[in-house]
C-alpha cells in the first residue's frame, strides 16, 4: 500500500469529524471519495497531509508514519494537495505561481517542470504572464492541480476539482486527472457519483466519519440500492 490509513480520529476543536475511519490505497490507483454533505470527506484530505492531524491513529505513506507531521514535510515526501478553495496567490502570474511551489529532491530528476505544464497544458501555457487572480474558475482549477505537480507527487489528493465549474470545464478536469493517473496514485473527492465512478477504479462511501462501503466503480455504478442508501440526498 502506498497509503494506509488506519482508525484515526478527527476533531474540531470537540467535535469529532472522523470516528476511526480506515482504508488503503494501492499505488497507482485512482479511488474516490463519496458520500453526503458533512461525511468527513475533505477532512479525510486534510487529515492525509496535516492540515487537521487526527489525536488517534495511524497514518502511513510508503511505510512511514506521518500522522501528526507538519503539512510542509508531507508535502516534501510526495503528496500533493488541491484544495477546494483552490488559494491562487493573488499578484503573481501563472508562471509565478508554479514557481513558487517547484521542489526537487535530492538524486531524483524532476518529473515535472514549469516548462513542462506549458508543453503539456496549452491553456495555462497561453496565460503564463498573467496574474493568477485574474483567471475564471475553470483556469484556476487548472493551475491549481499544475501547482501541486511542482512538489513531484507521489500522490495526489484533490479535493471537490469541479466544485462551481460549468460542465465543458468539468470534462476538461476529468481528462486530466485520467493522464494524470498513467503515473501518480490519485485520491479525490466529488459530489457527482457519476464523474466519481468514470474517473476512478475504486471508491469508498463515507458516513458519519468512517467508511461505510468499498467497492470497484463498475460494481458500485451497477448498485443502485447502495447509492440510494448512503449516497441520494435526504
């Protein structure tokens, strides 16, 4: 497993968002996170890369315990965050705005550069000069996920990519999170069980702050009673 995360619990000041929640992730998967409103899935996320540490339980990414590390050195191992507010720092380009989160380990050769994005990703190729703030929500999405390439994933957390985005931005993210999973191991959350189980192989429901149910997206899309219990709106 490249993720294991193992009965950990969550607080918010008191109040527990995660109740021992525990699954594995594979390298090279692509799994989703599904469930209602207030599930515990972004918590989930930010539990992963330690902007909300759980107070109990394991986390271990290759073998390593990273429970309770500051976000910044988890993100130096290899995991890459998007968030759903998407933070693009206001007063620097798109170029800059790469820049500034470009790491390098130590022996390894850069997977991803700035000029790399550009060759890969037109769009953002055309708005290199230009102040991140600025761009719709479509292109901020956009930069955001290129931004979280900089730091060389291992793996890749993303949290609601299509939160307020129109339907043609939408297919654009699922087509990139599809290249993206050709190499890195990808976890992310999404309100649309439909765009959930096209994009990724497996998916755990969550409820209340634990998994609830795991299965393959094919079983899960041919499992409407499932969908109906933990997933419709009530």
């Amino acid at each position: 497993m490249i993720l294991q995360v193992d009965d950990i619990h969550t607080y918010y000041g008191e109040s527990l968002a995660l109740q021992g929640l525990s699954f594995g992730i594979r390298q090279g998967e692509t799994v989703c996170l599904l469930g209602r409103n207030g599930a515990g899935k972004s918590t989930t996320l930010k539990s992963i890369i330690g902007l909300t540490p759980p107070r109990r339980g394991s986390i271990q990414f290759n073998g390593r315990e990273i429970a309770g590390s500051p976000a910044h050195r988890i993100a130096r191992l290899g995991i890459g965050y998007v968030p759903e507010d998407r933070r693009i720092f206001p007063g620097l380009t798109v170029r800059e705005n790469l820049e500034v989160a470009e790491y390098r380990r130590k022996d390894e050769s850069p997977a991803w550069t700035v000029e790399r994005v550009f060759d890969e990703y037109s769009m953002l190729a055309e708005l290199a000069e230009q102040d991140g703030a600025t761009l719709s929500g479509g292109q901020q999405q956009m930069l955001t996920v290129a931004r979280s390439l900089m730091i060389q994933p291992k793996l890749l957390l993303l949290d609601e990519p299509n939160e307020g985005l129109a339907p043609v931005i939408v297919q654009q993210i699922g087509r990139l999170i599809d290249d993206l999973a050709q190499d890195t191991t990808i976890v992310f959350t999404d309100q649309s069980v439909h765009f959930a189980l096209k994009h990724a192989g497996r998916a755990f429901i969550l409820e209340k702050g634990k998994v609830v149910h795991e299965a393959s997206s094919e079983a899960l899309r041919n499992d409407p009673e499932t969908q109906d219990r933990y997933l419709s709106v009530t």
